[in-house]
C-alpha cells in the first residue's frame, strides 16, 4: 500500500489540475459573512443556548493538589444543599474507558489519554473531582463548595529547571522526527565569520475565547445528544461513542456556532462528565466551565526554552543553524509544541542541527494554541535573525533576502509556491521600511523613543484527508451544500458558498452552506489553518459528481451530449462546454426533461497526495513601529502592517479580519499574556480575564494588511490556510522594534515594563 502511494506521488502531474484555479466570478469577493446578521441580532444559538425539557446544570470541584489520591471525600451537605439532584465523584461514576486521544488515534478528539473521574488518582490541580449538578446553575454553584475532600499528597513535577535533567525526546513532533542533522552545524557555527547564540524563552498561555467551553447533552434511551461548542464534531463524536461503548450512530453532536476556539475547542472532561450524569439522572444536563475552569481543565500553550545559533559568512551566506530546546508536557498527550519547524523549512543553511526534548510535569495537558510551535518558534528564530543582522551591520530585511532557499532545506522537495520576498518588497515599500535608522535610541517622539521591527511569518499548509461533502440542486437554480465543518469565526460559510457558487456556476445568494452536525457528511476539523481548503477538495469532487450525473440526464437531446466532466463548467445557472460556449444548457431544463426535483450527490476528498510532493506552505513579512516610554517602559505599538504570500484570497472582507486577528493574538503572546503557574502547588493561578491580559482596543493600532494572491497550482483553488500565519512572527517583530527603539534585547516574553526599565 505504501509503495503504491509512493509510485502515485511521483508521477503527480507539475502543472495546475484545478481549472478555476483564477476564475474570478464569486472568487474574489469581499462580501459580507452570511451569518452576520444571525450574529448582530444575538440569534445564533450557541451550545450553552439550546432550551431543552427539564434540564439542569452541572458545576464542578476541583482537586487542589498537583500529584497524589484522594484520602476522604464528604459530600453529604452538598447532596442536601437545595435543589441538588446528583454529585457524581469516582466512587459512583459509570465505569469509562479513556477516551481515544488525537494525534495517537485516528478517531481520537481528547487532548488526554487519562481515564476521566475512574479512581481517586490525582494528576493535575485542577482535575475535577466531584460533579454537582442541580436544578439551577447558582445552586450547583454554591452545592459545589459544600463538597469536601482530603488528599494524600505524593512529590510532584512542576518545575521545568528542576526537571530539566530528564529531558528527552518525544517519540515524534506531529509525524515528524525529532532531531534533523544536516552537515556540522555546530562546527560551522565556530568557524562563522558573524554569529549569535542566545536561549529565548516563552511562558504558559491559556485560551481566552469569548465564549466559554459548554455543552448541553441529552440521552433519549441508548441515543446521546450533544450540543457542544467543538471544532471536531465528527471525533467528539466518535470518542465519546467509545467512551460509552455505543455505535457511533448513537451519537449525535451539533455545534454550529463555536464562538473562538484556536485549539482547544476538543474534547475534555466536562462533556464527558456532562454526558455521565445527564445518563445517571435521565435528564439533560448544561455545563459551562466559568474562566478559572477553562485555564484549569483545557490545556494552553506550554512553555519552552529554546536555543538559536546562527553563522553567517562575510556576504550573508548562513553556513549553519541551530535550533534546539525543551518544552513542558505531561506523560498523557502528545504536543511538544513543535517550535523548530520553521526553521526547518524557512532559510538556506549548508548545516543544520534542529532538535527538541520535552519534560514531563504534572499539570494539565497542553494542547495545540492558534500556530502551536511557529508563533513561539519564530519568536526565537527571527529575533536571532535580527541579532545577526545587526552583528553584521546589514538590513534585516536584505538578510533574509540574501538566507532565501532555492529548495526546502530540510526535504529537498520543491516548494509550490513561495513568493516570500515578493511580500517583503511589497511590505518593506508601504509601511517605509527605508526610513528605519538602525541605529538603537536614535528616534525620538518627545518621551517615546521610536523603533522598527520586522520578522518572518510562516505555516506549513494542511489539508486534511477524509472529508466529504454533499450537493443537493433543485430544479429552480438553488444549491444546499452540506458538510460536519466549523465555523469558529473565520466565515467558513460565506467562503465556501462563494466557492461552490463559482464551481456550480450559481450566484452565491443562491447557495446554501450547512454545518455543525455530525449527520452531515464528514467533516475534517478546525484546525492547522486546513479546514477551508479542506471543505474546498471535498465540495470540488462533489461539484464533479454531480456534473457527471446531470450530463447523464441531459441525454442524447441537450447540446451538452457526448460531452464529458472534463470537458464543461458552471455557468449561468447551467452547464457550458468549455471551448464552444455557445453549447449551454441550464440545470432546471436538465432536471426538467428528466422529470426530476432535484440531484443529489455525496463524494469524499481525494487524498492531498501533492503535501508530499512539494514542500507547501504559507508566508509573510511582519512590520511593526513600536514606541517604547524612557519613563516607564511602557511599550505602546503604534503601526503595524502584514504582508502575506498565501496562495489565492476567496474572500478578500474575512481574510483580512483573519490575518488581523492572528495579528492581534500575536500582539498579546508579544506584550501581555503568560499564564501564571505556581511551581510549589502546580496551580494556574490566573483565574480571569482580571489576571491573564489579552489585548483590548487600546492596545491595537490600525493593521494594514496586503497579499500576493498568486494561487498556489498544487492546492484545490490554489488557496492556502490563513488562520494562523497571522500570529507567527509577531513576537519577534515586536522584539526586534523594541530594540531598535532603547538597544535592549527581550529574550524573555512577554515584553514587559520591568524588562525595559
């Protein structure tokens, strides 16, 4: 099987396959998100909205130590506490298997491979160990803190310095191994004409999406019902299946709204749990986790420490590069927050030592955060660009020029397509890179000293193999468009009834693009900036299908006869062959003379055999003018504009939104957010928003955004994920402005005053 997937890569055509790979009818458009007015009128439902019969609400205990058992659990009081219906601890809990972890099992949605409340074992602070579910949130609440519980404590992991010496390698980083080896790069390093070699470090971060992590389940008989806000339906689905040892047909998970996500919008316990006590109580059951809930029982970012070493001739040329450091984890997941990819992929380097080790703690899984790896790798690596071009005395900008590779310097594969220092010409020229002094401390705005960063963005493309969609046309002109996708905010939607509009020759108003529901054909998830292109694949081989059967039901009568797929295109509400257009026939007349309402088809994605041809992925340059207080250190950034190479732009309206929000997010990784962890306990201590800063208007100056848009001729529609680019290179972008502006090098984020002062 895997020779015959080998042979298939290998004789993949070079050109383009997608014949509107620059059609540019819908393709194009900046129109508004259809579900915007749903939004602005507060009608669109989210999980924790659903009215149901009867429900009740669940609240949760938390375990406050970081290693050991439960000694004694007392909930007598909050079992007699008004309108208490159940507490739910190990000792009564339905016997559960460990739910299927990802990236360990193919239908696995868990970020944990623990068991969930099985034993009195305590993991983490935080883990749940008692369930309160009652008649009323506030009663669940307040019978929550009626439950009282003593532990025997065992010598716990907490400390990355103090477990720094049983650092080891993971078995893999997401497939891939983790050490590459090139040359002699540390050899290359000694002998290098300039260098830096410098530790950067970067702090835990927690999710922080607007809407909290909820879910509102039901059982009617062996049938469970979850409303969840996830961005996997389809793996939420079929892990909780096997957590509750029925089919999959048994269970039901809508979410079609899910309100942020990032990556960490999976499965946890509190479904789980929900879903147990909802099937104890024989009602439905509402959890929503409060903010200190979130930051204690989904995981975030996780910190990492990373070393960076580069060498460079006299003339720019990189003989070596070093990238290596450790990273928290725990024994029970698998995200080693793969911080050393891009440099395996972005700069020309005649040697190269890539690798990374992981500590175990104990503490809650960390899971994957919006460019997990790339945001906190290029936060290191491009900040030691900076430092060796200011060793050299050359631009930054015209060093990277002079690192670009010809071909992946880790793969030898070809890259699809990469316009990288095209964004860089483009970007340098609108934000007046030229008038950067290099010269730290020289520019000045009264109080504020003034300084120019600028830093490479990038992530690899991901398109995610078994997904399937489903096309149902009627016979007066409309299309209903059905796939088990997300929308998180990124206006899945809106892009994909553009692009089905322009493969079926519709007008957009006419589609209509269905989601959230694991009935639906399957869906990839949300996630590695791969589900729009992901949708597209799946919805082209639909588009295919149908083509085939409506030229099937046209027959021997429509000047479409004899004609072939390959031959013919959407237009005009119908069909036209390609190199006679004058050949049409609309589909209502098709459907007509063969006396049918409507054609329906469903078809899966061809597996994106081309990711392992070509070396693909998305790019961009980062520029940002920071000012920075010689009173208080206060940083204030105070323009910022991102240049992008991302393949084609379907929706130039929610691009932009996307990139700016990555941009945002960076903005905060930059300045303000770190998860405060208490090494002697193991407890988060942010407890809200109050505590874990994210950015708030003032923060955020005017993004300027601009983009190649030159399709990628290997990827479906020639597009590429841009949900995360965004966020890379921020951090650095903003360190290197910050130096530029008071000659003080932050290796340590978040940038904050008292690193300034």
């Amino acid at each position: 099987m895997q020779k015959a997937i080998v042979t298939a890569i290998r004789f993949l055509p070079d050109r383009a396959t997608d014949p509107l790979l620059r059609s540019d009818r819908e393709i194009g458009r900046p129109i508004a998100r259809v579900d915007s007015v749903l939004k602005v009128r507060g009608r669109a439902r989210f999980a924790a909205e659903v009215p149901l019969h009867d429900l009740s609400y669940a609240a949760f205990v938390h375990g406050t130590i970081a290693r050991g058992r439960i000694d004694t659990i007392d909930t007598a009081q909050a079992e007699a506490a008004p309108g208490v219906l159940l507490v739910m601890t190990y000792k009564n809990a339905p016997r559960m298997p460990a739910p299927p972890m990802m990236m360990e099992d193919a239908k696995g949605a868990s970020a944990s491979k623990l068991p969930v409340m099985q034993d009195a074992t305590i993991r983490w602070n935080g883990e749940p160990v008692a369930v309160v579910v009652a008649q009323t949130q506030e009663e669940a609440d307040a019978a929550a803190g009626l439950v009282h519980v003593t532990y025997l404590q065992e010598p716990a992991a907490t400390s990355l310095d103090l477990q720094r010496q049983k650092a080891h390698p993971p078995k893999t980083i997401l497939g891939e191994s983790p050490r590459i080896e090139i040359g002699r790069a540390e050899r290359a390093l000694a002998r290098a004409v300039h260098a830096v070699d410098e530790t950067y470090r970067t702090p835990r971060h927690n999710h922080a999406a607007i809407e909290l992590h909820a879910a509102t389940v039901s059982w009617q008989d062996d049938t469970l019902t979850v409303h969840d806000a996830t961005q996997m339906v389809n793996l939420t689905r079929s892990s909780l299946a096997a957590v509750f040892r029925i089919p999959e047909a048994k269970v039901h998970v809508l979410s079609p709204f899910v309100g942020g996500g990032f990556g960490n919008k999976g499965l946890w316990s509190h479904q789980i749990l929900a879903a147990a006590a909802s099937r104890m109580l024989g009602r439905p059951v509402r959890i929503v986790l409060s903010r200190e809930g979130v930051f204690r029982i989904t995981g975030g970012r996780t910190l990492t420490e990373q070393r960076v070493a580069l060498g460079a001739t006299e003339d720019g040329t990189l003989e070596g590069l070093i990238h290596t450091g450790i990273a928290g984890m725990t024994t029970h997941n698998n995200c080693p927050e793969q911080f050393t990819f891009p440099a395996r992929h972005l700069y020309a380097a005649k040697n190269l030592l890539l690798a990374q080790e992981v500590v175990d703690l104990d503490m809650v899984a960390n899971t994957f955060m919006r460019a997990p790896g790339e945001s906190v790798g290029t936060f290191a690596l491009e900040s030691a660009v900076d430092e060796l071009a200011v060793a050299m005395n050359l631009d930054p900008v015209e060093l990277r020029r002079r690192f670009e590779p010809r071909k992946d310097p880790t793969s030898g594969r070809a890259f699809s397509s990469r316009n990288l220092v095209e964004a860089y010409r483009r970007g340098a020229e609108r934000f007046g890179w030229g008038r950067r002094n290099p010269v730290p401390r020289s520019q000045h705005q009264g109080e504020w000293l003034v300084g120019y960063g600028v830093a490479t963005a990038t992530y690899p493309y991901y398109r995610v193999p078994g997904g399937a969609a489903s096309i149902r046309l009627t016979q007066d002109g409309r299309a209903i468009v059905r796939m088990a996708s997300h929308e998180m905010g990124m206006g899945t939607a809106t892009v994909q009834s553009q692009h089905a509009a322009e493969r079926l020759g519709l007008p957009v108003e006419a589609v209509t693009f269905e989601y959230g529901d694991s009935d639906f054909p399957s869906g990839t998830l949300a996630g590695g900036s791969s589900q729009t292109v992901s949708i597209i694949a799946a919805v082209t081989a639909a588009a295919e299908m149908l083509t085939g059967e409506l030229l099937k039901l046209a027959g021997n009568d429509s000047p479409l006869a004899g004609l072939k797929p390959a031959e013919v295109e959407g237009w005009n509400q119908g069909i036209r062959q390609r190199d006679k257009p004058e050949n049409f026939e609309s589909h209502g007349s098709i459907l007509r003379r063969a006396q049918r309402e409507d054609g329906s088809v469903e078809a899966a994605a061809p597996m994106p055999l081309k990711a392992q041809k070509y070396s693909m992925h998305s790019y961009g340059a980062q520029f940002c003018e920071a000012w920075v207080s010689k009173q208080t250190g206060e940083v204030r950034v105070k323009r910022w504009l991102g240049s992008f190479d991302t393949g084609r732009i379907i929706n130039p309206r929610t691009a932009a939104s996307q990139f700016r929000g990555g941009i945002i997010m960076g903005l905060g990784l930059a300045l303000m957010e770190e998860t405060l962890f208490d090494e002697r306990t193991g407890r988060i201590m942010s407890r809200s928003l109050a505590d874990y800063h994210v950015p708030v208007h003032l923060d955020v100056p005017e993004i300027d955004v601009l983009w190649t848009d030159v399709p990628d001729p290997h990827s479906p529609m020639g597009v590429h994920g841009i949900g995360e680019i965004g966020i890379t290179g921020v951090g650095a972008a903003v360190a290197n402005a910050v130096y530029n502006a008071t000659g003080k090098r932050i290796r340590d984020l978040p940038i904050t005053l008292d690193k300034l002062l």
